[in-house]
C-alpha cells in the first residue's frame, strides 16, 4: 500500500464516521437512549468539520448546516462509488489534497506515538498528544473535501464530453476529459 493510499483512507476513516455513525448516536441521545461507545465515538468528532470545534461556534447555523450536508453527501457518495463501481482512492487526491492529507496523517502518526510514550512512561496528562493533534483537525477534513470536490468537477467533465459526442454517429478521439475531442477520420 502506497503512502497516497494510506493517507487517502486514513483521511476518509476519520471524517466518515462523523456522517455515517455520529448522527444515529445523536439522535439516539435526544431520544434518551445512551449507546455504549460514543464516548470512543467523540474521538472522531473534530474530523467531521471544515472549520475546527473552537472556531465553529463563530460559524451561523445556516452555513454550518450547508456544510454538513454536503460533507454528508461527499462521504455517501465515495462510499457508493468504493462499493457499487470499485473506485477508490480519487485521480483528484493530487497536489494541494494530497499534501494536506500527508500533513495531517503524518500528525495522527506522531500522535498516536507521542500517546503510547506517554501511557508507557506514565508521564502524566495526554495534552502533548492533543497539541500534536492540531494539524490534523484543520488538514485532514479539507483534503477529504478538496479531493473529493475536485473528482466532482472532472466527473462533470467526463460525463459532459460523452454526452456531447453521443449519437454523432462519429468516432472521436479524447486524450483528457478537459480537452475537446475530435472527429477520427
């Protein structure tokens, strides 16, 4: 497994849980049922929003809510395309995306160390591994929405190209999705 691979699924296994898991506990919460494990649950929380927990409360409700439903909608849809069409990690997990996950999987990695030197040493307080955590809550969810985003847009391309050239009657050639295609003489 390559290091793109591992920080694209990292990326998507921490934000994912937010939109598939997190709404059934909260709504089992206010219904007065208390779920076992949602105290492990909250651990993905920060991951589950583009702008982080302490600044999110500087956020109106309505773009809060925009941006949980098309978080949701993102995640639905990677997990169809994952399960239905066996696509995994986006083309568009490239350049910015990808460095933000990089950055952010390299801060859950020193994390998860910085938290089994502090449990093994006893050294106390687990806010060293927090601190470390820092990156991440901000890089992890924006590389999940930008690549996802990105595969949106050239999805849209791709789809509009073929349309375009259905029921021509013509073959054409497409080097790029991005490209305008050309008759085959």
């Amino acid at each position: 497994m390559s290091m793109r691979t591992f920080s694209y699924w990292l990326c998507f296994g921490l934000v994912a849980p937010s939109y598939t898991i997190g709404p059934v506990f909260t709504l089992l919460q206010l219904a007065g049922i208390s779920p076992p494990g949602v105290e492990l649950l909250q651990v993905f929380f920060p991951f589950g929003s583009l702008v982080p927990g302490s600044l999110g409360f500087f956020l109106p409700p309505i773009p809060a809510w925009l941006q949980f439903f098309v978080l949701l909608a993102l995640v639905v849809r990677r997990i169809w395309l994952c399960y239905a069409r066996g696509k995994r990690v986006p083309p568009t997990y490239a350049g910015l995306p990808q460095v933000l996950g990089y950055i952010g999987t390299v801060s859950v990695i020193i994390t998860a160390i910085v938290l089994v030197l502090i449990i093994v040493l006893k050294a106390g307080t687990i806010a060293p591994a927090g601190i470390t955590l820092l990156p991440a809550v901000f890089c992890v969810p924006w590389a999940f929405f930008l690549a996802e985003l990105f595969s949106l847009r050239k999805w849209n391309k791709i789809e509009t190209a073929k349309k375009r050239n259905a029921g021509v009657g013509r073959r054409f050639y497409c080097s790029r999705a991005h490209e305008l295609c050309v008759p085959v003489r």
